[in-house]
C-alpha cells in the first residue's frame, strides 16, 4: 500500500529474482521503486483505457503474464495493497496458471483493510465489521446489521454496471444513499476513506452525514465506513441456554 513500509522480505525476494515483474501499482512513484529492484518491470496500467471495458483489460493483463510464464520464465505479479482483496488479475491468472499445469501461487500483503483499521482506529473484534462491494447493495438483496461497523469498498463505482467508467455519477450514489438510509438515519455521520500510499501522504478520513453522501468526491480507491448506528442487542435466550450449560460444568 505505501511506498517502502509495506513490502516484507519475502515479497521482496520474489521482484528480485523473477525473470520479468508485471505491476499494477497505484503511484507512478510507487512504480518506478519497483523498477529499482529489477531490471525488467512492465507496468500493466496501459491496459485501463476510458471507456474500455475493465472485464477486456483484465484478461489481457492474465494474458500478458501468461505468456512470459508459458515462455518458460519466472514471473512475478505486483500489485497494489493485498494481490487477493479486490482484485481479479491476480486471483484469475494464478488459477489459469495451475490451469495450464504450472505453479503459482499469491503472497499475503497489507491491505487498504489492514491501513483502514489503524488509521480509523477500528477493531473489527469489537462489534463486528461487514465488508461489501458497494454496487451489491444495490444489485441484491443484502442485509446489514447497523450495530456493527459497515464498510463498503469501491464505494466511488457504485451502481456501475458498464465497467467501462471510472466513477458513477450521483444520480447512482443517491441510490446508494437511499438503500443506506432503509438502515441507518439521514444524519448519521459515515467516513470516505482512502489509504495513504506515500509517506509524506495523509489518508483521506473525511466525516460526512450520509444524506451527503452523494455530491462527496469519490473515486476508485474510496472506501466508505458506516460506525454503527445502534447498540448490540443481548440474545437472552441463548444467554440463558449458555448459563445452564456453565452450571452443569460447574455441578461436576
């Protein structure tokens, strides 16, 4: 995620010695520090194109690796935060590659997740934390649970169903906005947030009523985080259950 702090000696090893290093970055700056570990990095970013499909850019980004691993080389994939949390490339070319009878496999990495908690201050142990894509909420029938932490990620493509753009429009994210409201009030504050990926950089930790949430400027990296709204409610029932349990123990 940030320049230089979240890379492990593991991960680093792998740029090292790869024969070719693919990367999908989220700075340029953050690019070029690859570019310092290997001789030869290839930025997969060219393949994104305003009104292209990103289901088109993806397969070619699978397609672009595959080639180099069929070439009998050793490849490795760079990615932005974790190679496993919101992004396809990484899980898709891995299983094309045990497909085709090669080994591949994908490295644990700090995720927006893993910066979200510091920096907000969060411990998903606590009440509990959902996690959903924000467009689900308004392609199926979800519930949430407002006394735990809600967290909606790609919260600026909400509602999108072309993966041609870049960010939806407002008129989508007042529909976000009106399936939140179904939850929680219109005055409840709720937090965009984008992690810091330089470190002169800051996150963006921006409180917001949530009635205002669609004129916000949201992006591919925002994130949304709703607190929750309402206490914990006790099961007694199961409470009840659970203190006969304790005091059969107990007898014995």
């Amino acid at each position: 995620m940030m320049l230089g702090a979240h890379i492990g000696p593991r991960t680093r090893s792998y740029i090292e010695q790869a024969d070719v290093v693919f990367v999908a970055v989220s700075d340029p700056i953050v690019e070029l520090w690859v570019q310092q570990m290997h001789n030869d990095v290839r930025s997969l970013q060219p393949y994104y194109a305003e009104g292209k499909s990103r289901h088109q850019t993806y397969r070619e980004m699978v397609e672009a690796m595959l080639v180099e691993v069929r070439g009998g080389r050793g490849v490795c994939g760079a990615f932005y935060g974790h190679p496993g949390v919101f992004a396809q490339v990484p899980h898709a070319a891995i299983a094309r590659a045990r497909q085709e009878g090669f080994p591949a496999h994908m490295e644990a990495a700090v995720s927006a997740e893993d910066c979200l908690y510091a920096d907000l201050g969060i411990d998903p142990g606590g009440v509990g934390c959902q996690h959903y894509e924000a467009s689900q909420l308004l392609f199926y029938r979800r519930t949430i649970e407002p006394s735990a932490y809600l967290v909606l990620w790609q919260v600026g493509l909400a509602g999108d169903r072309t993966y041609r753009r870049f960010a939806s429009g407002p008129e989508l994210r007042q529909l976000l906005v009106d399936r939140l409201l179904v939850d929680y009030p219109a005055d409840h504050e709720v937090i965009v947030y984008e992690a810091a990926t330089l470190p002169i950089g800051q996150p963006r930790m921006e409180s917001v009523r949530l009635r205002d949430l669609a004129a916000m400027d949201l992006g591919m990296h925002s994130t949304l985080v709703v607190p929750p709204s309402r206490a914990m409610e006790r099961d007694q029932a199961l409470l009840a259950r659970i203190q006969e349990i304790e005091e059969r123990y107990a007898a014995t």
